[in-house]
C-alpha cells in the first residue's frame, strides 16, 4: 500500500495518467460499491459524455480520484460495508474490493 501512502501525500492538483482507458467501466463498477456517492455519479455522466463524442477521459486529478474511486475510498463505512459486514483494516478492504472487481468483471 506504499503507493497509496504517496499519493495521498501529493497535491491534490497532481494529474493521473492510466496507460488505458479504463475510465467508464472503472466508474460502472464504483457505482456498483457506492450508489450514493454524489461525486461519482456527476463523474460518471462527464465520463459518458466523453466517451459518446470520442473524447478521452483522463488525465484525471488525484482529487476527484480521492472523491470517486473506491480503492482511494477504503477508510469510507460506505466502501468498507460494500465488500464485507465486519470491521477489517484497509488492507484486507483493499484485497476484498479487488476480488470484488474481478468478480464482476468475470460477470460481465
């Protein structure tokens, strides 16, 4: 988890780059963890819209990365409840989200 500890001590200005555009199913599947999350549904939109007009989605920002994605989202209730019913520290959460994802990305 040591690049998390770097990246969350970046500024939150700090540009992601993915070498892939991942960007819209990545969202599909952080809504499928956190339904309410107000932030992810408005990224989810945007990311739709540029995928409609062929336009790319990153580089995104390490902020909206905070707010939106579920894996910089472990320390969340709402995350943590999405993939067990008991408490775990965030590395457990974290393998826990990954299988989920894998999960769903065989059951796709």
């Amino acid at each position: 988890m040591a690049l998390f500890s770097i990246l969350f001590s970046s500024q939150h200005s700090t540009l992601l780059f993915c070498a892939h555009e991942y960007t819209k199913d990545n969202a599909e599947f952080a809504l499928c963890v956190e339904p309410t999350n107000e932030d992810l549904a408005t990224r989810s939109a945007e990311i739709n819209k540029l995928r409609e007009d062929n336009q790319p989605t990153v580089p995104t920002s390490l902020e909206l990365e905070k707010k939106t994605n579920p894996f910089m989202r472990l320390h969340l209730q709402t995350v943590q409840e999405a993939v067990s019913s008991g408490w775990k520290n965030e590395d457990e959460i974290f393998k826990l989200l990954r299988k989920k994802k894998d999960d769903w990305n065989s059951n796709k």
